[in-house]
C-alpha cells in the first residue's frame, strides 16, 4: 500500500468530525488541523522510520513509537478514529484476503 500511495500521502490523519469524512496524510494534515497539532504527528512519524531502518527487529521499540503516533492521531478527532478493536479486525480482514484493500484503491 506504501508504494501505492507513498509514505507521505498514507491516509493516517482522521478527518475532524465526520466518521466518513477523508482522511489525510501527514502531508495534507494542515488541511484540517493547525500546524502545531501537527507537527508532533510529523516528529512521532520520523521517529517511527527512524526505529525501523534502525533495528527492524525490535519490534518492542517499534511498537512503543508506533502506539505513541496512534495515540497522537486518537487525540485529534476521538469520535472518529476508530476503536483498537476495530482497527484489529481491519488488519486481520486484510491478513486473511491479501491484496484486497490495493485492489480497492485502483
């Protein structure tokens, strides 16, 4: 999916009110947010490559920085992002049917 949409372009940042609203990339987040909401997106997204191309591996430390930005990104619209339930079930539907969700985005 990264290479589809690119690293900057990948839909992370919720859309402020409606559950069906677009979301954003990191790139386009001043769209709905003002810059200092964002700027900590950017530094906790950084962080999150840097620990990867670092140690791709430890996966505790990726973990840890990843949940920060998840965080982040709950705190900018919470009625909208979704639950971690939910969001586990996005990612087993997408373990179990390989390719489905690039097929959706052509």
């Amino acid at each position: 999916m990264i290479a589809t949409v690119g690293a900057n372009n990948l839909p992370l940042v919720p859309h402020p009110t409606d559950l069906k609203g677009t979301w954003v990339g990191l790139s386009q987040a001043q769209q709905y947010y003002e810059p200092e909401q964002v700027a900590p997106l950017l530094t906790s997204y950084e962080t999150v490559k840097q620990v990867y191309r670092s140690n791709p591996e430890h996966l505790s430390a990726l973990g840890e920085q990843a949940n920060q930005l998840q965080q982040q990104l709950r705190a900018l619209s919470p009625t909208v992002y979704p639950e971690t339930a939910i969001l586990k079930r996005e990612v087993s539907f997408c373990a179990l049917h390989p390719g489905s969700f690039t097929r959706s985005l052509s």
